[in-house]
C-alpha cells in the first residue's frame, strides 16, 4: 500500500512536526510512503533530512507562493494514479479538493483538521462557509485532531463522515533522551552556573495567537535573577520582541532549537501560553518530559491535560501559578504523579494504527 500525505510546506509548524514523526514510522511497518509538498518555500532543511533519511520521497509542486491557484495542475500530475492521498492544512485543503473535482480524478482523499480556530472562521465566514463545506465535501474522511475539534468542524459543514483521532507523540523517544544536567543546561545557553537557578522554557512560534509577552512580563514579575526563561522558536513577533527585552539578562531567546525534547527534560516548568490549540504537540511532549507544566485553560490544552492543576485560569494568576510550581515542591510532586499513566493515551503508535486502519478501509472501497 503506497500512502501519500500532502502538506503546503515543511515549514516547522505543529502539522510538519507530527508529519516529520510519523511518516518514518509508515516506513519502518514496510509501506511505500511519498510526502507532496505544494512549496519549499521557508522549509525546514532539518525536517526534510529527517523524512528523506528515512526513506521517504519528497515532491515539490512549485517554488513559489503556496496560494497559487494554478497548483490544482502540479497537484494533477502527482495524483492522478493515487488512489488515496491524507491531506493537512490550508491551502492544500482546497488546492488538492479542486484538482479532484475540476480533474474528475478517482482518489479517495482524508483530510485532517489540525485548529479548533482559523481565519476562515471569523469576520468573512458568510463567504467563506459555503466555500467549505464544498471543499470539505470532496473530502471521504475528515479527522478531528481531539473531539473538541471535531465537534467544531461538524458545527461548521456537517460533514457526514467526521472522526476523531488524537495526535500523538513518539512517547519511547522522548523515554530514551537525556536531559542536560543543570551545569550543561546553564552552558547551553550561556547563564550563570547558580546552584538554585531555576528554567522556565516555552517552546513555539512567535505569532499573534502565542502568548510569549505574557509570560515574559510574568517571569519577570517575579523579580528573581535565579529564575530563567527560555523562549524556543520562531515566527513573526520575535525579532520585535528580542529588541523589546534585549536588556533582560533572565529573558533567553532560542530560537529554532532540534533538542526540544531534551531541554523539556532539564528544566524546572515546561509552560505554553496560547490563545487556542487544536492538540498541542508541545503539551503532550511537556508531559511526556515528565516535568511540571502550565498552560493556558483554552481546546487543545485543557482538553488533554491530566486535572485543572495543569491549567492557568486567567492572565493574573500566571506569576502565582508559576511561583507554586517553582516553591511547592509538593504541588509539582502531585502534578507530576498524575502524568504517566495519562500520556500513554497519546502514543503515536496509537495514532499510526488508526491511520492504517481507516486507509486500508478507503483500499477496500475501490
């Protein structure tokens, strides 16, 4: 069974990163997998390795813009002797239902809903819902990545065949990673070699529906020199924030870092503050790390966290919050006594049966 997954880009969002560690693990169960990506534009060189290393074939249909309509045709050539392709994010969402329709092509197609929230959602919905549920339309299956998400999307086009299949996350790997003692952590990103210093890390983009100033405020509401923050990735608002806060000993800027799991490992509080999720990777991956989180009480966090312990209620209780995990050692014991048997829920292998079963169920259908 060839299994063929499309994505507009490999640019190192949540949705590449699920597809940059599932993809190898089709590979490894002897399936012949090809990943079709509509640009490689701003891709991540790393995530590319990874999936071609593992045997993977990688096609680009252009060099150019992602929202280029003129995509249904690349699209044409790459599917028209598919029968089945498993599609994630928009563009793609539409460009790949319109080559099917406009080509008449015989292709069974699955799309995977990754967003409680988008911006076809919002102010221009009126337009933008009928355009939907026909593009969803083309579509033999739509995944929910949580049942939150299902539940929204079967509100907005009533799909007949919604299911929901949670992301998972390759729990044995991040079993498997070290983490840095505290003397390697502190090198790592060059701060002082203080005995009681203790990291705080959040790890996402730097964009408008994140909530790194926040946490920045928060941490430094603190007023503890002992007291790290370390921001990972990038996006949009990190250059302005990095100017902002540049004078800020406590406030450490990352960037794109490969040994997210690892620093997840070694600091004191993983934390993500957002405005919405569909299934936060990073929760589950804080989790998996076995150390303390917080997280914003938003879809995609509180629906799978293991007790409200794990959720900061509103923008005023961040510091407090973050002070009892950091001097409640009790508090951060019971949090993390609540983790192990929760996370084996999210297994990515898991996951990946669900995958093979709905695509071997789609084969059956010719």
């Amino acid at each position: 069974m060839n299994i063929t997954h499309i994505i507009s880009s490999l640019a190192g969002g949540g949705a590449e990163t699920l597809l940059k560690n599932i993809l190898p693990l089709y590979a490894e169960k002897g399936y012949d997998v090809t990943l079709i990506l509509l640009s490689d534009s701003n891709e991540n060189k790393d995530y590319v390795q990874a999936i071609k290393d593992a045997n993977v074939s990688i096609h680009y249909c252009s060099k150019g813009s992602v929202y280029n309509p003129l995509l249904i045709f690349k699209l044409k050539r790459f599917l028209k002797n598919k029968h089945f392709a498993h599609v994630h994010l928009f563009p793609t969402l539409y460009w790949v239902a319109l080559s099917k329709y406009f080509f008449r092509l015989n292709l069974k197609l699955v799309y995977t809903e990754h967003s409680n929230k988008n911006k076809r959602r919002g102010k221009y919905k009126f337009i933008f819902k009928p355009l939907d549920r026909f593009m969803y339309k083309q579509y033999n299956t739509i995944i929910g990545i949580t049942q939150s998400v299902s539940d929204v999307l079967y509100q907005w086009n009533n799909h007949k065949n919604i299911r929901t299949i949670n992301n998972g996350i390759n729990t044995s790997v991040i079993n498997n990673t070290a983490p840095y003692t505290k003397e390697q952590l502190a090198q790592e990103i060059n701060v002082p070699k203080a005995s009681n210093s203790r990291f705080i890390l959040m790890a996402g983009r730097f964009i408008k529906s994140k909530y790194q100033k926040l946490l920045i405020e928060n941490v430094l509401a603190l007023k503890n020199e002992n007291t790290f923050l370390l921001l990972a990735g990038t996006g949009e608002l990190l250059e302005s924030l990095k100017q902002k806060y540049a004078s800020q000993p406590n406030i450490i800027f990352l960037g794109f870092r490969q040994d997210i799991i690892k620093l997840m490992k070694s600091v004191d509080l993983n934390m993500l503050l957002t405005e919405y999720e569909g299934l936060s990777g990073v929760v589950l991956e804080s989790l998996a790390a076995n150390k303390p989180f917080l997280g914003s009480n938003v879809a995609g966090v509180k629906d799978i966290v293991p007790s409200k312990d794990f959720l900061v209620e509103n923008d005023n209780e961040v510091s407090l919050k973050i002070d009892q995990v950091l001097n409640d050692q009790q508090f951060a014991q019971k949090q993390i006594s609540q983790i192990y048997d929760h996370i084996k829920k999210y297994d990515i292998q898991l996951m990946l049966e669900e995958h093979i079963e709905l695509y071997k169920n789609l084969n059956i259908q010719k």
